[in-house]
C-alpha cells in the first residue's frame, strides 16, 4: 500500500514540483498496482521518492545504453526525452520477460519465387530486468487495458491479455500508448 496524496518535491534550484493526478484528486491509502493501473501520480511519485532516483534511472540506463536520463523527480512518471522506437525498445524488455532485444524493421526479403535474398539474423538477446518483477508488472499492465486508463481501447477490438501503459503531459501536448503481447511492441505518440 501507497498514499495517494498531494506530494511536494524541492527541487535543485529551490524550487517546488508538486505532481497532480489527472482526474485533480488524491485517493488516499490504495494498492500501488492501483497507481500504475489508473496512472495516480501522486502515489507513483511517493513509490519512486522511496526508491531514489540514482537506481530508478540506472534501470533506465540498464535497458535503453546510451540514453541521457535526466534525473529529475518527474522521470517518475515517465519524463524522458524518447523516440517513439525507444519507448517500443524500452517496453520490449517487458514483452520478453526482461531480456533486451534490438529492434529491426526487416526480417526476410524475398523475389517473387519465394527465395531467400536475404534474411536478418537476430541479435543477442540480453538480461536486463528480473523476470519475476516483470511478470507482477505485466500482470498489472493488463489491468491498464481492461480496467484502467486504457480501457477504452476495447470497443475498438482490443483483445484480451494485452499489456499497455498510457502516458499524458501537463498540458496535453504529448499522450501516449505503449502496448504489447510476447511478440510484438506498439508505440503510439499524439
């Protein structure tokens, strides 16, 4: 259990970040899969302050190398400077129970008798979250897609066992959705 409520955060320059949910309410004592599933940032920001920053972007780093991890208090909820292909990159360590695979966008070219001309060969695939952890958040995962701030997607035939996260700035400028199966990653960026 998490408490859902109004969190301020000093920041470097003196400052204060004080993170709001969504619907402008907080909701008390509740599950943080409860946070994840209905996107509670005040409960989320309260997890991730008790975690730390330093091993919260580590994690980041772990899965996307090379990507400059601001660390800030709002990477908590997803702040981070990414391409659509680098979110699919990052989810797809979800998708395969915490291995790491690099994206490729062509995996068989054929000519018109059906022969090989050239086919891509995978690469490695590379460990970068305990699996365990990943099956507890992907069970959650779930529960954005039929209960939670995605549960809009099923009427446009969304099927059941589709693990997704939607994501929203401040302003309403940038809203995401990340969904996933075992088999494939799909970003989606307005």
């Amino acid at each position: 259990f998490i408490e859902d409520t109004p969190v301020k955060v000093t920041l470097e320059d003196g400052t204060f970040w004080e993170p709001e949910n969504f619907d402008k309410k907080s909701h008390g004592r509740i599950m943080i899969r409860d946070a994840l599933i209905h996107s509670y940032n005040q409960a989320t920001v309260a997890m991730g302050l008790e975690i730390g920053l330093p091993p919260f972007a580590e994690e980041i780093r772990t899965i996307l190398p090379g990507i400059d991890v601001e660390e800030t208090p709002s990477l908590f909820l997803g702040a981070l400077d990414c391409s659509p292909l680098e979110v699919a990159m990052l989810f797809s360590a979800f998708a395969n129970m915490g291995h790491f695979v690099e994206p490729s966008c062509i995996r068989t070219i054929l000519n018109e008798n059906g022969t090989i001309l050239h086919r891509e060969v995978p690469s490695g695939r590379t460990q970068v979250l305990d699996p365990s952890a990943v099956y507890l958040i992907n069970s959650v995962l779930i529960e954005v897609v039929t209960s939670g701030t995605a549960r809009s997607a099923q009427m446009y035939g969304i099927p059941e066992g589709i693990c997704g996260k939607t994501g929203t700035t401040n302003d309403l400028r940038d809203s995401w959705f990340v969904g996933f199966t075992g088999d494939v990653v799909v970003a989606v960026w307005l």
